[in-house]
C-alpha cells in the first residue's frame, strides 16, 4: 500500500517525465504500482502536464497516411458520378430440377460374416429382408465405382448454394 508521501512523490515525478520504471526504483517499490497509481488517477479525472505536451506533440505530426498537410480552402470538390450496378437476379427454385436418385439393386449381395478387407460395403439389400451388402472389389473408399458415385458427388456451385431448396 502507498503512503501519502510516496502517491504525492509519484505525482511529481511523472511530471518531470520519469517512467514507471525510473519512477520504482527510486522510491523501491513495483513498477506495476507505480502505473496502476498513475491509471487510477487518470480514471478520477486527474489531468497531467505531461499529457497535455504529449496529445499536442501526437497532433503536431503529420499522418502516415497523408504525409504532407492540405490546406482545404484550395482544394476543390470533384463531382461524384454514380454509377448504378444492377445485381443479378437470384436464380430461382423453378431453374433447378432435381432428379431423384433411383438406387440400384443387386441380386443377391453377400453377409456381413462374408465381407472382406476390399469388398464393397453398400447395402443393396430391400428394406424388408436381411442385410446384404454389394460385395464386388472396392475401387475408392469402401465403395465399388458404381457405388462411389452414388454416394460421393462434387460440391455445388457457389450459386446453387445460395439457394436453399
């Protein structure tokens, strides 16, 4: 905790320009302390010297932006043309036809007791009979090339994906 002597002795000197740092170790204490002290009265209102030097040295150089200054008076406003760009229209949910997707079946199939490391894993049994799955040699993934494309498609344009169907 500070004392009066040390808060008033801080005060003075940041005036001088000391850092909190420069500020800590004279007076022995945190440099952490030194700047919460000096936040705090800032917060309370308390206005600096240094500040004041500090905000019109920061106004007193030119932007990086705009390296040299304009006088205002001697520019002259251009007219703005506007130009209207017309958005294009929103294709429609009529524009697309969705096919459906008729999945083919197999007769026969094989058990899962009798699937093997490269056989196809696509169930081409009916709803109402036991599980069969497809069983030919894999081509991508764990799927035959017919069953791939089923199942795997390319992903929609950005346009499609705009609408929701």
């Amino acid at each position: 905790m500070l004392t009066e002597k040390k808060k008033v002795k801080i005060t003075a000197l940041w005036e001088q320009g000391l850092t909190g740092g420069q500020i800590a170790e004279e007076l022995n204490i945190t440099r952490c302390s030194v700047l919460g002290f000096i936040s705090r009265l800032r917060k309370s209102g308390h206005k600096f010297k240094r500040d004041d030097k500090r905000e019109a040295r920061r106004l007193a150089k030119p932007n990086k932006n705009a390296p040299f200054l304009v006088n205002v008076k001697k520019v002259k406003k251009e007219k703005e043309i506007k130009v209207k760009i017309k958005k294009p229209e929103r294709p429609k949910k009529e524009d697309f036809i969705l096919e459906p997707i008729i999945m083919p079946t197999r007769d026969g199939g094989i058990d899962l007791m009798d699937l093997k490391l490269n056989s196809c894993r696509f169930i081409v049994s009916p709803d109402d009979t036991p599980v069969k799955y497809c069983g030919h040699n894999i081509d991508r993934e764990s799927y035959c090339l017919e069953h791939y494309s089923l199942c795997y498609y390319p992903a929609r344009k950005d346009f499609e994906k705009s609408i929701k169907i």
